[in-house]
C-alpha cells in the first residue's frame, strides 16, 4: 500500500488508522509528493495506492496516469476534498477504482481497501488458474509431440501406421539422427542429479538446434537425448553440432558424452534408420579412432601440411590473443580427430610448444627456464584430452605471463558476473570476453576463487534469488528472469538442488519460521 498526501497529518492519520494487518496489507508506504511516489511505485511496486488529488507541483490525477504507465494492474483510491465532476470524470477515465470524498470515515475507507484487496486477490486466484492450465496444455503438447516424435523413430516396423499428424517437420531438405547420452563416472557429482543434467544438456541443443529452426529435440523411452537434424544443404553438418555440444558440456560440466549419428535419409519416412544405425553408433566415434593406425600415406602427409600451417598462423599472430587462440583450437582439433598415436601426439604438442615458446622469448627478451622439460613430463602422463588441455594452459600462460595479470583477470570476470547476472553467463562467454582460453579460464577461476565459475555463478544467483524471495513479493517465474534463468523449472530445481527447498517452501519457511 502506498498513501500520498503532501499533508503530514492528513498522511500520518491514514497510516495509523487502518488496521493494515487485518486487511491483510504486510508494507505501506508513505509520500509526501507526487514525484516521491513515483520513485517509491518504481522502487516497491505497490498494490494499492491511495492518493490526494490537490498536491503542489504535480496532481495526484496526474501522478496516477504517469504510474499505471509502468504498474497496469495497479489499484488507485482517490481522495478530494472537493465534490467536482470533472475530477470524478477524470478519475473514472483513468481506472480509479474508487472516488472518496474528505474528511474520510475510517470504516468506509477500511472497507474500500478491503475491496480492492480481494480483487486482487481474485485476479491472483484467476491469473494462476489460468496459468496452470495454460502450464498444462503447454505440457499436454510438448508430451504429445514427443510420443509422435518417438513413434516416428521408433516405429515397430514401416508398414505400421503413425499418428504424427500434428508434427511440424521441415519440408524438403534431408534428415539425420544424433543420439546423446551423458557418461558419469561413480564419483561425478551428476550421479544424483542426472534429471538436471539432462534438462541442461537438452536446453542447450534447443538453444542451438529447435530455436534456429535446424531440427527437434527431444527424449527416448530410455531417457536419451535424440535430435533430428534438418539437412538442407552441403554446409549443415550434424558431427559438427554434436561436437560442439561436446565440448560445451565438458567445459560448462566436466562430464563426457556418448553420441552416435546416422546416416542421412531422404525422406522422413525413413527416419527409423537412422535412428538405429545411430543407436548403434553411439561409441562408434572413439573406436574407429582406436582402430586407425598413424599412416605415413597421403593422408598423413595432408595432416602434418595442414598442423604446420595452423602452428605458423599461430607463431605470425603474436600478439594478437583472438588469433593465436583460433588457430590453436583449430590445431588441437586436427590432432585430437587424426586418429594418431598418443606418442605421436605428444609429439605434436611439444613441437608446437617449442616453436611458440622460442618465439615467445624472442619477442618479450626473457631468459629460458625449464617449462618445457615440465611440459614433457606432463604430456607423458596424461591422457589425450588431458594433453589437449595442459597444452592450451601453457600457450596461455605465455600469451598472460605473470600472476598479477592472472588474477586481474579473474578479478575483471567476477565484477563483469555480479554486474551481468541475468545475462547468459558461461565459463564460455567468459573466457571470450577476456579473450582466454577456455580450459584455461576454468583452471585460473578456479584457482583464484576456490570454485569453479559455473559453481560461482549459480551461486551469486541462488543468493540473490534467496533474498527475493524474502523481500519480495515477486512469483517464482518473475524472479527466475531477474537472477539470469529463462526457464522456471530449471530455476527450481537449481535452487532445490542448493538449498534442500523449492522456491515456494523456502519463502513458507521465511514467513514461517519455527
């Protein structure tokens, strides 16, 4: 509740009054002017206010028009000292729900108040109906087009009939499957929260597939993720895709994934064998990797000619951040795609090591110390993705050499965090716009911080969302969009999985405390 009156004892004598509490009013608030009510209205959002109309510099007439701007659904009770018509014409034009002539009778105004306080608490009551039933054909939907989708892909056998006229489907252009499925160790801290995961990865894929119009998403009868990729041209490329996922997933999650593709198929009709053949693919990748011997043929000639020219970009970027970063990418890729021998790669990796390392002492005029020697160590004990890793820290530690700017780094990512919390905020997005390495900012964050940057994250957003919720009125959807989450369930489960309480339980026990 919100009482402007620019006389004090006229705005004293309405505070103290009404019994608030018994009106089921928990704040009011009070002002002297109209332009102070509008910071307050901005600042509080309030239900109900009730104003004077006669105030200097700005009516309150005037002053309403300017609030229900920015506060539609706002209650307005209008006090006068004067029986004008105009006024009263006025006040209905603008949605004043009631025009209360002075002096005011304490039990007419109470029962004014109590009027407005039960239609909204109608319009809340009707609103959530509302809500939930659209929130249920929303779901009634999404299930209904996944059974199609999986009756699509799973089909007992081609002759069988499928009901999949509501589905939407790209026409003309080809399709092809990709089956995804997290791998986790006994160890990872996803093993309870595997639901969640599977959330995040599929709304990953329906950022970057559904939302561009490049395929569906959805899950199997064994919880797998699947995605028909729409195949309209040479370009589109499903490997392509799922190998980002990839790597966004291991950054952002530290997990792995299982994944197959299927061949392409022409029509959707045929859709089903794709489907299977990457069902059957889904650890194809990896084998066929294991399988592939380190040729000396014409294929590992192209290897090597394509390795040197990303480590001579590399070597003629210096200084440039962005490049050196792009080509190193590019490099490791070629190496980790090649099918060569982990002795073979560690060799690749210490040779480009070397070269930037020399060059990186001739440019800057420092003395040479043993960090190469260190790197051999490191390269001959860890595996290959590891190797990817640490070789990407140490083309990073020279590109930022000393503490200092390490940690002005991490110093410049938290303020950038706490002061973009409702952006889309990933170790990715990150690393890009302090121009780092990915794996590297991760490492550096952590380090610094004593947690990881998606942990620091969640975080910050828990907390502010905690207070919310205490000092709000806000619903659960509305203060999910202010701490930085564009899907409510997410939120929740989010804030269930950091603090044992649902949204809603956690502002019942706030209210409620034992």
């Amino acid at each position: 509740m919100l009482i402007v009156d620019d006389e004090v004892m006229i705005r004293n004598g309405l505070y103290n009054m009404i019994p608030w509490k018994k009106l089921e009013i928990g704040d009011v608030r009070t002002a002297s002017c109209a332009q102070e009510a509008l910071e307050l209205a901005r600042e509080t959002k309030p239900d109900i206010v009730l104003t004077d109309i006669c105030m200097p510099e700005m009516d309150g007439l005037e002053m309403t028009r300017l609030m229900l701007e920015f506060l539609p659904d706002l209650k307005v009770l209008v006090l006068t000292g004067y029986d004008d018509f105009k006024y009263a014409q006025k006040s209905c034009y603008l949605g004043v729900k009631e025009f209360i002539l002075k002096p005011v009778d304490e039990v007419s105004l109470a029962n004014s108040i109590k009027l407005q306080v039960e239609n909204i608490k109608n319009e809340l009551q009707s609103s959530l109906k509302c809500n939930i039933l659209n929130r249920k054909r929303v779901l009634e939907n999404q299930r209904a087009f996944e059974k199609s989708l999986m009756q699509l892909t799973e089909k007992a056998n081609e002759t069988e009939e499928m009901d999949i006229d509501d589905l939407v489907l790209e026409e003309n252009c080809r399709y092809q499957v990709g089956l995804i499925s997290p791998v986790l160790s006994g160890d990872s801290v996803w093993v309870q929260h595997k639901n969640l995961l599977l959330i995040s990865i599929k709304t990953i894929l329906i950022d970057m597939i559904d939302s561009n119009n490049s395929g569906w998403t959805f899950q199997n009868r064994d919880g797998d993720i699947v995605v028909i990729f729409y195949i309209k041209n040479s370009d589109d490329s499903a490997e392509d895709q799922i190998s980002r996922l990839q790597e966004i997933v291991n950054v952002e999650y530290d997990v792995d994934l299982e994944t197959g593709i299927g061949p392409i198929v022409a029509n959707i009709s045929k859709i089903k064998t794709s489907y299977k053949k990457a069902k059957e693919n889904v650890k194809a990748n990896k084998a066929e990797f294991n399988l592939q011997e380190d040729s000396l043929g014409i294929e590992g000639s192209r290897q090597k000619d394509k390795l040197s020219y990303y480590r001579n970009q590399m070597l003629e970027s210096i200084p440039d951040t962005e490049a050196v970063k792009k080509y190193l990418k590019l490099y490791i890729d070629e190496v980790k795609n090649s099918g060569m021998k982990k002795v073979n790669a560690e060799q690749k990796f210490y040779e480009l090591a070397s070269a930037f390392y020399w060059e990186y002492l001739k440019t800057t005029g420092y003395q040479a110390d043993g960090r190469l020697e260190t790197l051999i160590t490191t390269l001959r004990s860890n595996d290959l993705e590891n190797c990817c890793v640490f070789i990407e820290m140490f083309i990073a530690k020279l590109m930022y050499t000393n503490k200092k700017q390490m940690h002005e780094i991490v110093e410049a990512a938290t303020k950038y965090i706490k002061e973009n919390l409702t952006e889309d905020l990933t170790v990715f997005t990150l690393a890009e716009q302090f121009h780092v390495a990915r794996n590297y900012f991760s490492r550096l964050f952590k380090k610094e911080m004593g947690e990881g940057c998606n942990e620091y994250i969640t975080r910050l957003r828990i907390e502010k969302a905690k207070q919310l919720l205490g000092a709000s009125r806000l619903r659960t959807y509305e203060i999910a969009e202010k701490v930085g989450y564009h899907d409510t369930n997410y939120f929740s489960l989010a804030f269930k999985k950091n603090t044992g309480l649902s949204p809603k339980e956690f502002r019942e026990k706030l209210n409620n405390p034992e």
